[in-house]
C-alpha cells in the first residue's frame, strides 16, 4: 500500500513538472534528430523507467522462484532420504520376538510347543 502511495506522489510531480515545461525541444540520438515537446520526452521518460524497474523485478522474481524450487526438492530428497534411513535404522534394530513355545519357562520341559486343542 506505501508503494501505491509513493508511485501516486512521484506521478502527480513528474506531472506538474511535465506540464509547467511543455516547451518544444530537439533531441539527438546518435546521429539522428528529433523535435519534440518536453512534456513527451518527460512521459518517455518516465515510461522508460517504469520498464526497467518491471524487468528489474521480474528478474528478481524469477532468480528468487529458481532458487526456492531447487530448495524445495533438495528439501524433498533429504526427507526421502531421511526416511529411507530411518527405515533402515528400524530394520537394524528390529529383534525378532522369540516364539512362546522356545522360550524358557521354569517349569517343566519348554522345547516343546503347546498342544492345540
């Protein structure tokens, strides 16, 4: 909103002084020449700064956009990766639990498995 604010201010001024210094100029580039009012040389100006300053942002934008992307899937490959590992972990430490029937027991013979009925 403060950006919309300042744009508005800096147009209403590039305005008043494009208005109160309209008088005809001649203009040179390179080897060419032209005549114009000032009022135009100012707006183009003005337009021509609001271009760059665009481009400027949308290169920004894009090398910010770039650069998230490749955060986002390093971010995807580690927790693939950390979740493969973990995994892993679970598996070495997984101990087989013993059958009833081989563990032993104080009393009488446990070598033996129960008898189903």
């Amino acid at each position: 909103m403060l950006y919309i604010i300042l744009m508005g201010i800096a147009s209403f001024f590039v305005a008043v002084l494009a208005i109160q210094n309209s008088m005809p100029v001649e203009l040179s580039f390179f080897t060419m020449k032209f005549n114009s009012n000032l009022i135009v040389v100012i707006i183009l100006s003005l337009l021509a700064g609001i271009f760059i300053a665009f481009c400027w942002g949308l290169k920004l934008k894009t090398q910010h956009y770039i650069h998230d992307r490749k955060t986002q899937d390093r971010i995807n490959k580690l927790e693939y990766e950390n979740k493969g590992l973990k995994k892993r972990v679970a598996d070495l430490n997984y101990e087989e639990p013993v059958p009833e029937w081989r563990a032993p027991q104080e009393k009488g013979n446990g070598s033996m498995p129960p008898k189903i009925k």
